[in-house]
C-alpha cells in the first residue's frame, strides 16, 4: 500500500485562542511527575451526564495531574465558546482548567510526534485502494502528551483509537464489519506505531466512575432512606452512570456494565 500523506485536518491545524494562551503549559513544566493524560471524549462523557465536578475529588485522591493537550482544549472549550454550541459544557470544562484541576499543555511540544502518529495511524489500513482515516489530530495529540510526559496512563473513550492502541490486529476486522468491504493492513506502518505507543495504557471514563463509586464519590445523588423508595439503589445509581457515559459515547458493553455492577457488588 502506497502511504499517503498527512490528512489535511493535521496540515491545517491551529488556534485562535477564545480564552488565551496563558493557561497552556510547557512540556518541561509537567514532566517528572504522576500523571493522567485525558482525550475529548471521557470529558464530554462525564459533562454531558452531570459527573464532571468527580474530577476535582479524584484528583485530590490520585496526588498527581490530570493534563490535556491544547488541541483538545480548542476542541473542548475555545470552539464552543465562539459558536455558542455547547457553552455551558465548554463553560464548565474552562473552570476545571482555571482552578488548575486541568493543566494544559502546549501543542508545539507534542507536534512532531503527533503528525508522525497520525501519518502511520491514517497509513496503516486502506480499503478499495484508499487509506482509512481512523484517527483524529486531537486524538494523537493525547496520545503523544502521554508518551512524552511518560503518564501513568490516558483517559480514552473511543473505541478505534483504543483498538489502534491495545490491540491493531482486531481493527481491521472491526473496520470491514463497518465499512463492509476489504481492509488491506500496512505491516510495517502498524509495527511502526506500535513501537510507539504499544506500553501505553488506557482507561475510560467508566474505569474513573467505577472508581469514584467505591470511594463514595457518588453518594450525593442517594438521599437519606432512598433505599425504602428504590430496592438496591446502590447498584442501580452504578449501574445508571455506566449506562449514561456508554450512551454517551464510552465503549462498553451491557455484558462488561453486568460484570464491572458485579464485581463491585461482590467487593462491596
């Protein structure tokens, strides 16, 4: 397969800053430190179903920083604001930036390993002679701001980047159930990410959430003898917020919120 180039979305990538640079960060600032790196979409996830403010209390509890890249700041927060769709979601996500519950990181130090992240994952798999684009700048960015900050992991939702990432040689079965066509694979393209980005290790939002309920996080949304009203109300609060972040756009299915409801029972 013949590699393209680089999409042209990463070609036109830039900023205009809505809210300014002053909260964006050099990579040197952040390095040497426990670290969570954080993609759009668990972001959205825990705004759209009332579950972001989890992040402050999980924060205190980890000791370390929760960081995203300024290309998913401008997608998060910047673009919102200026075409007033989603405001109130980017308004929210801009406080746990200003109060410092996320620390931003400048997309100029994590640039060059981002396009060539996305060069071979846009590289890696063509149907009908043509490349598939499976991923995103933004989404490479986090990926790249996770390799370089050495983080203990990334906070990623969507399902093709996760599978790019853990497990290549599934995607491409994946993407020929979905595009109901052949997909060619690039051996040499794969190895070459996976080199990359093969120690990486991900969570979702539901692993967060998961682990906010057993700290207790989410007891405020139990009132006091609620559970006269509602018959194992514990696990169906936990059960709900799992629903809500997979509707959302979690990849997770009935089976594993049946197992993750389970095993947190059986823990409890």
């Amino acid at each position: 397969m013949t590699e393209n180039t680089a999409p042209k979305e990463a070609a036109k990538h830039s900023h205009e800053y809505f809210i300014g640079p002053g909260y964006v960060k050099k990579l040197s600032e952040l390095t040497g430190s426990k670290t969570l790196v954080f993609d759009t979409g668990p972001l959205i996830s825990l705004t759209t179903n009332n579950l972001l403010s989890t992040l402050e209390q999980l924060k205190e509890r980890y000791s370390g920083r929760f960081v995203i890249p300024e290309s998913v700041k401008d997608e998060l927060v910047d673009e919102p604001l200026r075409t007033k769709k989603f405001m109130f979601e980017a308004m929210q996500i801009q406080r746990l930036i200003s109060t410092g519950v996320l620390e931003v990181v400048e997309d100029t130090d994590t640039k060059e390993l981002t396009l060539e992240l996305l060069r071979l994952a846009n590289n890696s798999f063509a149907a009908k002679g043509k490349a598939v684009q499976v991923v995103q700048y933004g989404e490479m960015a986090s990926v790249a701001a996770a390799k370089l900050l050495g983080a203990e992991a990334m906070v990623m939702d969507e399902r093709i980047t996760r599978e790019l990432i853990e497990h290549p040689e599934h995607l491409a079965e994946l993407m020929e159930r979905r595009l109901h066509t052949t997909v060619a694979v690039n051996s040499e393209n794969v190895s070459l990410l996976q080199r990359y980005v093969s120690k990486t290790k991900i969570l979702r939002s539901v692993e967060l959430v998961t682990v906010a309920f057993e700290f207790g996080l989410l007891d405020r949304y139990i009132a006091a003898g609620e559970e006269n009203a509602i018959p194992e109300v514990r696990q169906k609060l936990l059960e709900s917020v799992l629903w809500g972040l997979k509707m959302n756009g979690c990849a997770i299915s009935s089976n594993e919120i049946e197992q993750v409801v389970s095993t947190v029972q059986r823990h409890a």
